[in-house]
C-alpha cells in the first residue's frame, strides 16, 4: 500500500490518507464572509478525495486580513457559511481543517489581481500593526507597533477564533505563524525590534505565538488536534534559522501541538529563496528527525511519487498541496491510481475510474 494512502490518526481524528490541501487565500470573500466559491472550491476537492482541506487564512480580526477580499472569522455572523463548508467537506469522508491568521504589517493590501499594493483609508484600507513600527517594503506606511493591550486583544482574538471554528464542525485547527504575518512578525528579529518581554531573546520572540497556542488550544476538545505552520527559515543573514525552527518544534511539542507545518519565507521582500521542486521538505525531514513532532511538507510537490518518497523516506508525516490542487482538484484520486493504491470513488463518479 502506498504510504499515501495509509490513514492517520491525531488524538481522536483520522485522516483517510497523508495528502492535505494546504491554505490558499481565494480573496473571493466580502466583509469576511464566505460565499458559493468557496463551497464549490474546497467542496470539488473534497470530492477529489483530500484527507484533510485546511480553509485559508481566515482572519481573526478585521484589521488582520491580507485584503479586504479574506475570510474572517472574528464575528458570530460568520459561522453558518463556514458550517455549510466543513459539513460538505465532512459528508464527502474529508476532516474539514482551517487555519487562524493575523495578518500583522503585510495586511491592508490589494487582492492580486487587483494589483497587490497597500490600501490606504481611501481605498478601504487600515492601520496595520505589528510587533515594531517598521514596514514590510520601503515606500508602504509603517504599522503601528503593538502595546501590551493590543497583544492581549491579538491572543483573545485567537482563542475566540479557536472556539468559533470547533463550534462550526472544524476538526484540525492550524495557527499560521509563516509568511511574514503577524506570529512570524514576532519570531524573527528582522521584523521585531521590541525590547520588552515579547522581543530581543529567543524565549521572548517566541512568547506570543506560545500564548496563542495555549489559548486556542484551551478552546479546543482534547479529541481535536492543533496544527502551527511556520516559515523554518527567513533565508536571510540575521534572521530566524532552522536551528531556531527545531528549537521552538521542542517546545510546541510540549504544549499542545500535534504537527509542524513547515514552509519558509515571506517575512522579507528581497529574500535569496533557491526556490526548485521540494526545497522545502529538507526542513520538514529535519524538524521530524530531531524532535519527532510529526511535519508536513509543502512547496513545489507536484508529482504523486515524489509526494511518495518523500513519507517513504521518512522526510514528513503528511504531504501538503496548493498550486497542484488549482491544477488539478482530484490530484488524491489520480495518483490514487499511478501509484496502485486502491481508494473508493465518490458513487456518483465511479463509472469513470480508471482501471488497472
């Protein structure tokens, strides 16, 4: 049996197989709430047979989305629409999953397609913060550096999110601490200049992302696990390493986390990132090795056998899509067959499965 294909199970969850849809922003949504794209896009690969769909960046604020355009889960108002999802994705044998974000200096933007530049108040936009007042990019305002009362509201913002996603039906929760966004703001000493308890020293960077943690986790049964995405390494001189990345896995592992989402990136524009076919998994595999918190991998896996060795070789525990699942939404089911692996069809489409 392909390893893909082989059931995982975290505390009271199993997923059916190890290939995960990852979170990717659609910045279809309007006030924060979702809509009929995003049923039909998660749904369709529900359908295409993902063990786990993790929703995008789901802001927990407003003030923490990318784009006005993000989803958001920081008002009651929001949670019918997100229920609709994660029951369909459920009722299709998928763990409905979403991950947590504040998006931090890099919120305030333009949708890609819009043209991805900072919005000021007069195009919709706000006053971003973060954990020092230094922009992302020259020529962009800078945020407003986080006092100890905007912290508290950024931790209850998380675990207000927590409960409100469990309530809904979500199984796997995932705190987004990558991509150069609010947590990942915190953990490298490029973007926070602090010198209170929340900056200078490892222990104090990593502090807020260690009092989100606990304070989602605390909203959550003990049945449901807790997911945190990183960037491993900020492939710039002075920045947060992998070294860094293994350290803090130890402590997560302690406290309530049950895998590491391992990217990289994203916290500084001009970043020398040797961008090729997996160059992310290395620190997945190394993150695994030293602590045996179980990874995923993701970035530039587009192939079902390399999906396959990299679990054959024991570089991570669980594979992660993104851009291969746009292309192709029954990636699962496809290399479901390349691979051998027999899974079920959903009835309905069963009479155009392929034969061996």
């Amino acid at each position: 049996m392909a390893q893909l294909f082989t059931p995982l199970t975290q505390r009271g969850i199993t997923l059916k197989n190890r290939l995960i849809i990852s979170p990717m922003c659609q910045y279809s949504a309007q006030d924060g709430f979702s809509n009929d794209w995003h049923l039909v896009h998660l749904g369709s690969r529900a359908v295409g047979g993902a063990g786990l769909i993790l929703l995008e960046a789901t802001a927990v604020v407003p003030e923490g989305r990318i784009t006005p355009d993000d989803l958001g889960i920081w008002h009651d108002d929001h949670l019918p629409g997100l229920a609709r999802i994660a029951a369909f994705l459920k009722s299709q044998g998928c763990v409905p999953g979403i991950q947590l974000a504040h998006a931090g200096r890099k919120a305030s933007h333009a949708s890609p397609w819009k043209g991805g530049q900072q919005l000021g108040p007069e195009a919709g936009g706000w006053l971003t913060v973060a954990p020092s007042a230094v922009a992302f990019t020259s020529g962009e305002t800078a945020p407003a550096a986080l006092d100890a009362a905007g912290i508290e509201q950024v931790i209850d913002a998380f675990r207000l999110g927590g409960r409100r996603a469990v309530e809904v039906g979500f199984e796997v929760l995932e705190i987004h601490a990558a991509h150069g966004y609010l947590l990942h703001q915190f953990l490298s000493p490029l973007s926070n200049q602090r010198t209170d308890a929340y900056g200078g020293s490892f222990e104090n960077r990593i502090r807020l992302l260690l009092e989100v943690v606990a304070a989602t986790r605390a909203e959550m049964p003990e049945n449901l696990p807790l997911w945190v995405r990183v960037s491993a390494t900020d492939w710039t001189a002075g920045g947060w390493t992998a070294e860094d990345t293994v350290q803090l896995a130890a402590i997560l592992k302690d406290n309530g986390v049950d895998l590491l989402d391992c990217s990289t990136g994203g916290n500084v524009p001009q970043a020398d990132i040797p961008v090729g076919p997996g160059y992310q998994v290395p620190f997945a595999e190394q993150v695994r090795r030293e602590t045996g918190l179980p990874t995923g991998a993701v970035g530039l896996i587009t192939e079902a056998q390399q999906a396959e060795d990299i679990l054959a070789q024991g570089q991570a525990d669980v594979v992660l899509l993104a851009r291969e699942s746009l292309r192709d939404a029954y990636f699962p089911l496809h290399a479901a067959h390349e691979l051998g692996a027999e899974v079920a069809w959903p009835p309905q489409y069963e009479r155009a499965k392929p034969r061996h």
